[in-house]
C-alpha cells in the first residue's frame, strides 16, 4: 500500500446489511418499526416505574436504568442506519465514526453490568435477611454510578488508542454501525497494543460480569433447593424468571455473533447476527418484563389507562 493511501480519512462507507438496493425499502420499515417499539416500550417500562410507589425498590430501579440504556444503546445505531438509507448514503464522518464506537461501547459495558447487579441484586433478596439494610438507597445509586465511571474510562481509552492509528482511503466497513472489532479489521495501523487492551476490556466488561451473574444465580438456584415450600420455590422462580430470561437473551445473543464471527469468517453474516443484540434483545426487553412481572404489568395497566383518559 502507497503512503499517499495511508493517510487520515475524513469518511467511512457503512455497507449496512445488504449491497442490494433492492430490499433497502424493507429494512428501512423493519429497523424503523423495531426501533419505535423499542423506545415505545422501554419509555413506558421508566414512567411505569417513575409514577408507582410501589415499584420504589431496587429491583425496579435497576429495570428503569436497563430501560433508559437500551433506548440509548439502539439510538446509538439504528437512526445513522435509517438515515443512510433514507438519503441513500452510506457515508459516514471520521469523527462521527469514532464517536458511535464510544457510545456503542459504554452502554453495551452499562447494559452488562446492570445484568449482573441486578442478578446480585435478586441473591441478596432471596438469601440475605437483612436485604433492605444491603440494598439500601445509597447502595443501588453507588453500584450505578461506578458502572457509569468504570465504563467512560474504558470506552475513552479506546477511543483514545483508535485516534493514534491510520486508514486507507475509499475505506469499506462491512457492518450497519461502527463496531469496535471491525475497525480494528480495516486498519492500516498495527493494532497490537489495540487488540491487548480489547481483551482486557472484554474480559472487565463482559466475562467478569457474565461470572457474576452465573455466581449470583448459582446461589439462587442452591438456596432454593433448600427449600421446603413449594409456594416459596415458585415466588422465588417467578421474581427471578423475567430476568433470567433477559440475561440468557442478551448473553446468548452475544456469544451467536461471536461464533458466527468466528466460524464463517462472514462480515455480512456478523453484521446480520449482531442485529439479535443490538436490536432485537432492547426490543424484546420491555415485553419480557411487563408479561411475566404482575405487578409490573398492573403498573403499565394503570398507566396506560391515565394516558387514555386524558383528553
């Protein structure tokens, strides 16, 4: 590659899900629809929380920060995406690149720890007595706010390690978003020293919270074995049953793009697979929560009900 080519690009060119113009008007509608129920119903899980006192707890305050996240997390890809095919552009800025990788990553690193905590959260609740005493007010905003801190530090300093490194020009990027990985793929740079810390990274903000989580319900599933009622068994499943759920969507998701990544060596196929859980899984969140909570489903009853009353 000539030197002249290696120079700093002021544009990328998203290639999006397909090259084909045909489907575009299709996908457009599709990612449009997801993203408005998204926002619909993660907006509606926050005021349901907001507006009832009997949802004043930490289980549900840590639902209404997932809730927040997940509509950050989607804004942060899909309107670029529904943009580029709106005007029929795949274009997008340097700058305007590296700042989606920035967001991208701090609220997939919120979205994982709020997982964990709230998995941490359900085992104080099932196996500590003094559960109000632990989970106090101070407590739930501290564990929210050192996730927010931990994951700006990370994020910046991969932002930080991407700014030193070059581009082609006419550079490709065989995705709908600007994803970290595929950045690093179609550098000019030597990404080393990037793809050390993309691990350390990976294994702070994915498998240590992942661990946590499997930890938190291991103690969970063995302290319910202990149990005698069968009253007390099906509480315990029934509080603990919607995120479970969220939990084994979003990291089943995520470990399906890795391995088709890994597999079939695919950028259309990743790209296609990361849809499940950076669109579908924030889509998918809201309904969980509201069908297998009662009360958070009364909740959103009563809300709903205030909204259509008024004139």
């Amino acid at each position: 590659m000539e030197a002249k080519n290696q120079i700093t690009v002021s544009e990328f060119l998203l290639l999006g899900l397909s090259e084909d113009p045909g489907p575009q008007s299709l996908i457009f509608g599709l990612f449009l629809s997801m993203y408005l129920v998204t926002v619909l119903g993660n907006l509606f899980i926050i005021l349901a929380v907001s507006s009832d006192p009997h949802l004043h707890t930490p289980m549900y305050f840590f639902l209404a920060n997932l809730s927040f996240v997940d509509i950050c997390f989607i804004s942060t890809t899909v309107p670029k995406m529904l943009l580029n095919i709106q005007t029929q552009s795949r274009d997008i800025s340097y700058t305007g690149c590296l700042t989606q990788v920035y967001f991208f990553i701090i609220f997939a690193g919120v979205d994982n720890f709020l997982l964990t905590i709230m998995a941490y959260d359900r085992f104080v609740a099932i196996c500590h007595p003094l559960y109000t005493l632990i989970m106090n007010s101070r407590i739930c905003g501290l564990l929210i706010l050192m996730s927010w801190i931990i994951i700006f530090w990370v994020s910046l300093l991969h932002i930080l390690l991407m700014a030193q490194l070059t581009f082609c020009t006419g550079t490709k990027i065989p995705h709908f978003f600007c994803e970290l990985a595929q950045m690093l793929r179609i550098s000019c740079s030597d990404i080393l020293i990037n793809n050390i810390f993309l691990y350390i990274a990976t294994a702070l903000l994915s498998v240590f919270p992942f661990m946590g989580t499997l930890f938190s319900y291991s103690q969970i599933v063995s302290s319910v074995m202990r149990m005698s009622s069968a009253g007390g068994k099906y509480k315990v499943f029934s509080t603990c049953g919607s995120h479970l759920s969220v939990v084994s969507l979003y990291y089943g998701t995520s470990l399906g793009v890795y391995l088709s990544s890994a597999m079939t060596h695919s950028s259309q196929s990743s790209s296609i697979a990361s849809v499940m859980y950076t669109v579908v899984t924030p889509m998918l969140n809201p309904f969980i929560y509201s069908l297998r909570n009662k009360y958070m489903k009364g909740s959103l009853g009563r809300l709903l009900s205030r909204v259509a009353s008024c004139p």
